[in-house]
C-alpha cells in the first residue's frame, strides 16, 4: 500500500464509526482525500485491528447496535437529554449523584459529574458518566479592557533575571487600582521539561496540570526568612542580580536554566526549614486535594533528576509508573518527591495569591491563565497518563495557504475513546487545578475540542489525518468547571475553522478571539471588516505572541525581520509593497473613522505612536466585550515573542519587553511610561475619540 492510496469503502465506513476523517477540506469548494496509512495509523493508535476492515467494521457496528448508552453521556440545563431520549421506553434510570443522593430521572438534576445505570425491559443493563452542565456560562456585563503579557518578559528590580509571580502580582494591583484594567492574560505557566538547554516554549509542558516553580518569587516563600544559611542564600541573591542586570541593562537574553539553577538552589535551602503545624496542614490538605496525579507528578521530576528527562529512555521498570521498581524508587527518593511536591504547594499559593491581588485592585476578571493545547511526549503528563494518549501520533495542522507542509507540534494528543470511558477524568481534573486561580482561562486552538489533527509519527504533516472528539462532552466538562470557578473562557480560534464550531462555542458561552489585520468580509469584497459588524463575543486585539507587534507592522519592520532571517517565499520588494498596501489599507479606515485626529496624550507622540493609539481607538469601536492590549504595544517594542518557523534563528520566548530603541524596560519603568498612559486614556475612553 503506497502512501497516497486512498482508503477502501469498508476502511472508511470504519474511520467514521470511531470518528477518524478520511477527508478534509483545506478551503470551501476543495477536498482532500486522506491516505489510507494515515487511517489506518490512527486507527491502530486508538486501538482498532484494521488486518480485516469489513470484519472489523462488522464488530464495530454490532457493538453500537447491542450499546444503550454511550460511555459518557451529556445533559445540558434546561434542554432534553439526547442520549437518554434515545432509550427504549420503559427503561429505568438510576443516578447516583456527586452528592451521594440516588435519582430515578434528570429532572432538577444539580450540576456534577454523576453515575448512571439505565436498565432497559430486555434485561440489558448500561453504565455511564453523566455531565449535568449549566446551558452556557454567563455573558459579561459590560466591557473591560485588559494588558496580554508573557510573564517571563516581565522583569522587575526583584525578579531573578524573568518575570515571575510577584511581578505579576504587582502588575495586576497597579493595572487594577491605577489603569482600571479588568484583566491580565499570561502565557501559559505549565511545568516545563528540564534539559539542556530547556525548550523554552510555553506551549510545550511537561504538565499543564502542575505549574512551573521557575515562577516562584523566592523571598515571598514564608519559610525563605528563617533558612539558617543566610551567606548562602545571599550569594544566589547577589548572582540574580547580575543575571537580572545582565538582561535590564545589557542587552542579555533571558536565561530560564540560569534562573532556575539559582532558584532551585535556594528553594533547596528553603525545604529544609520544617514547616509549622499551621503550614504543614495546608500542605497536607494539598497533598490530599491532588492524590496521585501529584504523586506521579513529583516522582517523574525525582526520576528525571535522576535518569534524565526522556522517560522513555528510563530503564524499562520505571517506564511504567504503576510498577513495583517505581514504586521502590520513589520510597528511595522520599525527599526529593517532597521538595517537587512542596514546590507545586508553593507556587499554587502564589498563582492564587495573584488572582486575589487581581480582585482586590477591582478587576472584573483578574489573571486569564493560558491553557496549551498538549504537552512534551516526553513529559511528566505523557508519563503518567500513558493510557490517555495515542501512541506513535503527534498533533500538527494540515497543509493551508499560509504552510504547504502542514505542520507538526510535537504534542501527543489525548485518545478520544479513552477520555469518554474515565467520564473525562484527567480534562475535568485539568480543568479544575486551572481554575482553581483564574477569573478567565484562555484556551490554545480551541478548535482542538471538536477535531485534532494526528501526524503518525516517521511521516509528514501532509500524511495526517483529522480525529473527532465529542465536542459536546469536552465542551459539557469545561462548562461545568468554568461555572463553578465563576470563572470566563476565552477560545483562541484563528485560522482555519470549521463550519458550525464558532456559533457552537457561542451558544455555550465561551468567547472568542478576534485580531484586528484578520477581521475583513472575506465572504464578500475582502476590505477590512467594518466595526460595527464585529461579533461582540469575543476577545478583541491588535496582535498576539506568535505575531508581529503593532509598531512592528505599521513600520514594516516585520518583512525586514524575516528578510534578515531568509523567511521570505517570495522577493523582497514584493513582501514589502503587500505588506506596505495591507497596512495602508487599514490606516485608510482608521483615516475615514476620524480616529487618527490627535495623539490621546498631548506628549508630544509620534506618527507611529498615534496610529498605535487610533488601532485601539477602533477595537472601541466594536461591540467586543472584551479589548486586550499586548503590553509591549504600549511601549513600542519592534520585536515578536515568537517568530513561527524559526528555532535557533531566533531568541523565541526569551526576550525582555522593551522599548522602540530595544532597550529593557522593566515594571516599575512601565509605570511611568508616558506612552503607556496615553494609550490607556484612549482605552479609558479619555483621550481623543476614545469610541467608548
């Protein structure tokens, strides 16, 4: 069998049946066959013996007809329950509720995640979970703006060389109290994957269930000041402060491992300090909050001290976290899986911490926590959640205008079937730990509830396929815990989106994202979307991380960056004049709307300051209920976070915000930054044509 051969009819009619594509569609009116190895490999990884399809397609529909219920079944507020509809008459229910309570109907059935056992009059009896959600989260009232910023950017003149939790919780009090700022979105802060060098990319965790301690502001850990070796822990303070220096003041990158060796070092000192008997029952309650996956957690970062990072590699034993050696090591290696336990205490403490410093200064929303889309397939989650992700397959993007070669991420994605069995137990538990300490939680390519693009491993991106989750029970979980939180969500859907997913998501309150240089009427004569006809379910912004930043693009400094780089596809003069006519495009509209009159700060602002402030002057313009502003636009920063498609030819993820001359600027700077105030008077609707 080539690799281009197409399926068969039966192979086909069995992809359906467990939800792999075996087409797609990269634009309207053209479709994509997928190859019959791309089937027949993400078949294998969820299981499925495709030796003989018609016979396993035979199996497989048998086992659908003889199946009452799926194994996990939805019912949303308010609205019939589908799965249960379906039933034949004169089944009998029972619900064994959260609460302990025993039902015999879903009527006023309160919101959880419950037992269910349908008896039918033939005798055949079915078990599954049951989502009770809420029909859809609150919309906001109002509409607030808020600053985007990846932390580890962030430096202040306490931080140890990259932002960290106390800066974040500086920023928030102050953008609260002195902007009036409703929220601050972050990166994602998961637990990264400790090598040599680290991969610096937040959106490639070891865990996203644990965050990373690389975070913790040290001096604010309550055991720091009675650590008896104070020259010690004054040298690592004294070596921060040249690592800090090196960045603010010298043009340095930002170094996560430097900054880690020093803080690891010194947390080491501070898990020595004995925890007191008010401390110690905190902790023992987290511990017993987080169980195993805690558990798992700390022994894989024990082990990784040990044995390295790639797992896979481990001796055979320890490859598998359930074994009696692994249970042998982490008894070897108590102390060590208490430092890595205490350590994730620690920094959800603080995480929380900045949510209340959110709060307290008014916020309306607080921190938005960025949730990734997968995790390092050789990371603590791939470890210890073995069950849960498809062997031998990665997630990627299919080919498209803007990438001819697809795209491989790297990321193993979860198995659908074995996510329905658990009644979603590692998602919901995901979900919970995330907003346990976020107003909002931003969600990576949202579109990845619905299908996610698997790459089998050894072949291209072009050889993938799409595999379909049940976005109703993905969706159901998130909505649960969302309203539970009392917390927003907040979809990153931009790119290719397929019919239907967008409107979904909105039924069930979850926001989505909308970036000013995308939004035109591509359905209609492709000029830039007026703002009046914007959706107002959204997250409104000028630019994103994986973009260019606004002064950047109005200067046209972006194709040149990618110039110097050897990323362009085509001449240079060509690059410069699309760019140059898209730009003037916009600036033509923003001309037309009045919203390039004045400055908004009276300071003597330049050409690009103002068109900067007239783009945000527009994002008012629209309905969106929620305006963010990439910190770095606020004060001229030329230079992307992440430029897509570079590694090493680029410094992705470790640069310092700074201003339109490159030069650092840190928090306490930020404060005091004309530009920034003249453009949260144009948010604030004070300056000129605010739009409010």
């Amino acid at each position: 069998m080539t690799a281009a051969e197409p399926p068969s009819e039966d192979l086909s009619r069995l992809a359906g049946l467990h939800g792999v594509a075996t087409s797609y569609s990269p634009a309207p009116g053209r479709t994509v066959t997928a190859s019959a190895t791309a089937v027949i490999r993400a078949l294998t990884a969820l299981g499925v013996d495709t030796a003989d399809p018609a016979a396993a397609l035979a199996a497989r529909e048998r086992e659908l007809r003889a199946r009452l219920l799926p194994p996990t079944v939805v019912c949303w507020s308010g609205t019939p329950c589908a799965a249960l509809d379906a039933l034949p008459d004169g089944t009998r229910l029972r619900i064994t509720t959260e609460q302990g309570e025993t039902r015999s109907t879903v009527e006023q059935l309160p919101p959880g995640l419950h037992r269910l056992t349908a008896t039918a009059p033939d005798g055949r009896v079915a078990e599954a979970h049951l989502v009770a959600a809420p029909a859809r989260l609150p919309t906001p009232t109002g509409r607030s703006y808020g600053l985007l910023v990846q932390l580890y950017s962030l430096l202040s003149g306490r931080s140890w060389g990259m932002g960290d939790l106390g800066d974040l919780g500086e920023l928030t009090a102050w953008a609260g109290r002195a902007l009036g700022a409703g929220f601050v979105q972050v990166n994602p802060l998961h637990a990264a994957v400790p090598g040599a060098p680290t991969d610096p990319s937040p959106y490639r965790p070891s865990s996203r269930r644990f965050p990373d301690p690389v975070h913790l502001r040290v001096e604010d850990v309550d055991e720091y000041p009675y650590v008896p070796d104070r020259d010690r822990l004054r040298a690592l303070s004294e070596r921060a402060a040249l690592l800090r220096e090196a960045v603010l003041e010298k043009g340095a990158l930002i170094d996560r491992d430097a900054v880690w060796e020093l803080k690891g070092e010194a947390l080491r000192l501070v898990h020595e300090v004995p925890l007191g008997p008010g401390r110690r029952a905190a902790y023992a309650d987290f511990l017993a909050q987080e169980g195993e996956a805690l558990e798992d957690h700390a022994t894989w970062c024990a082990l990784a001290e040990v044995h390295g990072s790639e797992w896979r590699r481990w001796p055979a034993a320890l490859r598998d976290p359930r074994s009696a050696e692994t249970a042998r090591a982490r008894a070897e290696l108590m102390d060590r899986v208490d430092f890595w336990s205490r350590l994730a205490w620690l920094t959800d403490a603080q995480l929380a911490a900045a949510q209340r410093a959110a709060r307290d200064a008014g916020m309306s929303v607080g921190v938005v926590h960025d949730l990734a889309v997968g995790v390092h397939p050789e990371g603590a989650d791939a470890w210890a959640q073995q069950e849960y992700f498809a062997a031998g397959m990665s997630v990627g993007a299919p080919p498209d205008a803007f990438n001819a070669r697809g795209q491989d991420w790297g990321l193993p994605p979860w198995r659908p079937d074995r996510l329905a069995e658990s009644g979603y137990a590692p998602y919901r538990r995901l979900l919970r730990a995330l907003f346990r300490y976020a107003g909002a939680l931003r969600i990576d390519h949202v579109m990845g509830l619905f299908r996610l693009w698997w790459v089998p491993q050894g072949l291209p991106p072009t050889e993938g396929t799409y595999v379909r989750y049940d976005a109703e029970a993905m969706l159901a979980v998130l909505v649960l815990e969302a309203s539970r939180a009392g917390a927003m969500v907040i979809g990153e859907d931009l790119g290719t989106v397929e019919p239907g997913v967008r409107e979904t998501l909105r039924e069930r309150g979850v926001l989505g994202t909308s970036v000013l240089w995308f939004e035109r009427d591509w359905e209609g004569d492709g000029r830039p979307l007026p703002p009046e006809r914007w959706r107002a379910d959204c997250l409104a912004t000028a630019t994103t991380h994986d973009l260019p930043s606004t002064a950047a693009r109005l200067t046209g400094e972006h194709v040149e960056l990618r110039h110097r780089l050897g990323l362009l596809t085509r001449g240079l003069a060509e690059e410069r004049a699309e760019a140059a006519a898209d730009t003037g495009e916009w600036l033509e509209v923003l001309a037309r709307l009045g919203l390039l009159h004045g400055t908004g700060g009276g300071h003597g602002a330049s050409t690009e300051e103002a068109e900067v402030q007239a783009v945000h002057r527009f994002l008012l313009r629209t309905p969106a209920r929620l305006v963010g502003v990439w910190l770095p636009d606020a004060v001229g920063d030329r230079r992307p976070q992440n430029l897509p498609g570079t590694w090493d030819q680029y410094p992705n993820w470790r640069l310092p915000i700074a201003d339109a001359e490159g030069r650092a600027v840190t928090l306490e700077e930020l404060a005091g930054e004309p530009r920034l105030h003249a453009l949260v008077e144009v948010l604030r609707g004070r300056g000129v044509d605010g739009g409010g």
